[in-house]
C-alpha cells in the first residue's frame, strides 16, 4: 500500500509523523524547562532575598551593639556632636534592621523556618527592650552633663557602672537571639542550595528526556531531529553554564564575572539577569565593607591561618607603598618590620596568649593589636592586626596622606 502511495502523499505523511515528534519534543521540553526555570527563580525571588534580608538584620545588630560601646563611655559622651552621631548610628542600624525585616516576613519560609522565625522575633523584642534600657539611662547621664555637672563628679562613675552591667545585659540578650539568626541564616542557605541541586537535576532530566525523544525523531527525519535535538541542548546547556560559571567564580572571589545573557536563549536571560542583579547586591555589600576598612584612617592587615596575607586596608598601602591586589596570598612578613620572622612578631605573640607588641618603622613607633578572626562556627580562620601610632607620628603621617588631607588625631 505504501509503495502505491504518491510522493506527495509519502512526504506529507513522513511530514507529519515529524510534526507529532516535534510537538512530543517540545510539550516535553518546555515542560521541562519550564520546571527547572521555576526553581532558578525561586532561588532569585525567593532565596538569595531572603539570604540579603537575614544578613542586613545581622549586620544592623552588629552596628547597634558597636554604637552602644561608644554610649557607655563618659569622655566620649561628653561631646554632643558624638552623641548626635552615634544616636544617628544606632537609628540608621534600626532603620536597615526594619526594611530588611519587612523585606524577609512575607517571603515563603520552609517549616524549620517558621518554626525558628517567630522565636527569634520573640528574642529580638528582648534584646530591643534591654537596648532601649541602657538608652535611657545614658540619657539620664548625658542630662547629668548638659545640666553643667563635671565629669569629675562620682556621679558619672555610677552612672558608667550602671551603663556598663546594662550593656553587658544587652550583649547577653544580644547572643541569645543571634543563635536563632543564624539559625535562620544558615536554613535558608541549606534551602536555597538544595532548590538549586534540584534545579540541575530538573535540567539534566529534561536533558535525558530530550535525547530520548530526539532519538525517535531520527528514525523519521534524521537531520532534522538532529538539528533540533542540538537546538534544545544548547539552550539548556546555556543557562546550566552560565549558572555553574557564576557559582565557580564566587567559590574562588571572583565577584566581577556576570553571567553573559548573549549566550543564553532570550526566554531564560531574565534568570540570568536576576542572577546577575542578586550578585551585585551582594558585591556592593563586600564592596560597602571594604570601603569601610579603607576610611579607617589606622593601618589594618589580615590574615589567614598561615600568616598569608587576606586583606589590607588603604592606610597600609600608602604606607608600605604597595598594593592590595600584588600582596594578597603573600606572607605578612613582606611588611618588612623588624619583628617579622620573629619571637616578637604580633601573631607569635597571640598565640602565646598575647595580644599586643611593639616595633619602630619609617620613623615612627607603632603598637600592634593582634586578634583571631572566626568563622560561624567559632574556628580560627586567621588573623587580624590593627596598628596604632603615636599622636604626633600619626599626625605628620596624615599630613603626607593626600586621601586624608584635612584629618587630625587630637
């Protein structure tokens, strides 16, 4: 019968043996796609917001309880431009702590973070209330001073007494709601790694049920299916490298790669974008901190576990007339100072449970302040050195500083 039939009639219907393999191919595929888009962009809409959100809270935190160190202080209240700044601090760090809050609560949580949520907003309005204590009283010491009392008067003593043990209060309600934060933190890490292993294994479900289908359409129309089997893999392979190229750069700093939206099909470029725009958040927080370290106007080195450097600030550049990207990975004794290689070395010290020293460098003395630097589980991860300098070095220092011209340590 076959044989009998009209070429006309064999192509059309090899035709549409080839269209009902094109549409099993495609209703498949885009199915397919479809769910591995779903969860890409529940990692963009949902996930790394939610991840941003729980770390401004952290951060915001972090800058009240730095901003109740300075509060407790009577010489340095005693300077209402000081305390006009740190009350806007403290405000500031509140007002980030509620965007992001407002940010975070209407996004869908997994059931360990419902459960460890509203524990941590219970422990928060804890910690709030002892911070609001210690506020208060801080406000009775500073109408103390504005009232023309001087410092002098035992009265302050008390009330620093009373400032410090409020503070003290605070920093243990401070830890008691930090263990859930980072409760919080590390659920939706786990959650968002987990959504994106089941997007890659969504991908490469999709990729198999292709190739299976691609598979049939050859028996029908070889060229064609190949052709179209090719299509369909490169699209999904586009989006699956671009993504795994973002993932292995952040896994070794390399913040500025952005996924390149011209090698992925147009219908998933959002997700790229999204990706991409997530990354910057992210950058421009790295790079708000790094210009944080660098406004510091002491020279700051860290380091990791080998004494290889992590991290300088500007101050140590001008200094040592280096650069930060040709001294990262180098060993800390590059500095050149003459406790380097040596018992006196600010890192030998720590580790015999000292954390200061000494040395004479270019004309001026500096005292070195050594501290371990931790990750979120309490291990020694490096360290860190700060560097203080006579008031009279440090100001002629400053004085050759063009980037701190107009500066002074009084």
């Amino acid at each position: 019968m076959i044989s009998k039939m009209k070429l006309g009639m064999k192509l059309m219907l090899s035709m549409f043996a080839m269209m009902l393999v094109i549409i099993m191919i495609s209703r498949a595929g885009y199915k397919g796609i479809g769910d591995a888009a779903k969860y890409y962009n529940v990692i963009v809409d949902v996930k790394m917001p939610g991840i941003e959100a729980l770390m401004t809270i952290k951060e915001g935190r972090s800058s009240v309880i730095i901003g109740e160190r300075a509060i407790i202080y009577n010489k340095f209240m005693a300077d209402s431009k000081i305390r006009e700044a740190q009350a806007k601090w403290i405000e500031g760090a509140f007002d980030r702590i509620d965007k992001a809050w407002k940010k975070y609560e209407p996004l869908p949580q997994t059931e360990l973070g419902k459960r460890i949520w509203p524990k941590f907003v219970d422990e928060y309005k804890i910690w709030k209330e002892k911070h609001l204590q210690l506020i208060k009283i801080a406000d009775e010491r500073n109408k103390l001073y504005d009232a023309g009392v001087a410092l002098a008067d035992p009265k302050f003593s008390e009330f620093e007494d009373r400032l410090v043990k409020a503070s003290l209060e605070a920093r243990t309600e401070y830890l008691n709601c930090q263990k859930f934060l980072d409760e919080l933190i590390e659920e939706n890490n786990k959650d968002a790694l987990e959504a994106g292993k089941i997007a890659r294994n969504t991908g490469e479900d999709v990729l198999s049920s292709m190739i299976s289908y691609i598979m049939l359409g050859l028996i029908i129309m070889i060229i064609i299916s190949v052709l179209l089997s090719k299509n369909i893999n490169d699209i999904i392979k586009s989006v699956i490298s671009e993504v795994d190229g973002l993932i292995a750069a952040a896994k070794i700093e390399k913040f500025e790669v952005r996924g390149d939206l011209e090698k992925v099909n147009h219908e998933f470029r959002p997700v790229i974008a999204g990706i991409n725009e997530a990354f910057d958040s992210v950058v421009n927080k790295i790079f708000w901190f790094e210009q944080l370290l660098d406004s510091i106007p002491f020279p700051i080195s860290v380091t990791d576990n080998n004494m290889s450097w992590t991290f300088i600030n500007k101050p140590v550049e001008q200094l040592l007339s280096i650069k930060r990207r040709d001294v990262i990975g180098k060993q800390c004794n590059n500095w050149g100072a003459g406790i380097c290689k040596s018992d006196n070395c600010g890192i030998e010290k720590l580790r015999k449970g000292i954390n200061q020293t000494v040395f004479a460098q270019l004309g001026m003395n500096f005292q070195v302040d050594t501290s371990y630097i931790k990750n979120i589980k309490g291990e020694n991860i490096g360290h860190r050195k700060s560097f203080r300098i006579s008031r009279r070095a440090l100001n002629r220092w400053i004085t050759r500083t063009p980037r701190l011209t107009g500066w002074r340590v009084i």
